[in-house]
C-alpha cells in the first residue's frame, strides 16, 4: 500500500476483491479521532455480492469495509475476501 494517499484521492475509487469480484464504490472512510487510525471504508452503490459477505454496518444502513482487508490501494482499492467472509 503507498505511503500516502489523500482523502479525496480515495474517493469514489472502485473496490474489488483479490479475485476481481467487484464490491462497490468508497463513499467515506471512518477513523479513530484519537489516533488517526483508519477503521473502515464506507461502500457506495454496492453490488448484489457484498450480500454473500458477513460485513458490519453502519446506523445508516451503509456496509463497513475494515481496514485490515485492505490489500492495495492503486487504481483500485483491493481487498481480501477471506477477511469479509
């Protein structure tokens, strides 16, 4: 994963698991007020699949990537199956 990367960088960028199954869209990321440490990425205009992952959610309804799944962030954000099952 890069170094840095800006938050309107991430933005809208599209999440697919290692497998290239496509999971949706980065509408936010949540992190620890304290620390900075990123939590999780919120998911935008999900696809049918993330229903066959055990994913948490916010009070909005909205489906939680965590940040230990993510494998790469390029083009793409990149994110381990195994850790959302």
């Amino acid at each position: 994963m890069a170094d840095k990367i800006q938050f309107n960088a991430l933005l809208s960028k599209l999440i697919v698991t290692k497998e290239g199954r496509r999971i949706g869209y980065v509408k936010d990321v949540l992190f620890e007020t304290s620390t900075g440490e990123l939590i999780s990425i919120v998911l935008k205009d999900p696809t049918p699949y993330v229903k066959n992952l055990n994913l948490e959610k916010t009070k909005e309804n909205e489906y939680l990537i965590p940040y230990s799944a993510i494998i790469a962030i390029g083009d793409f954000v990149i994110v381990s199956e195994e850790d959302l099952i």
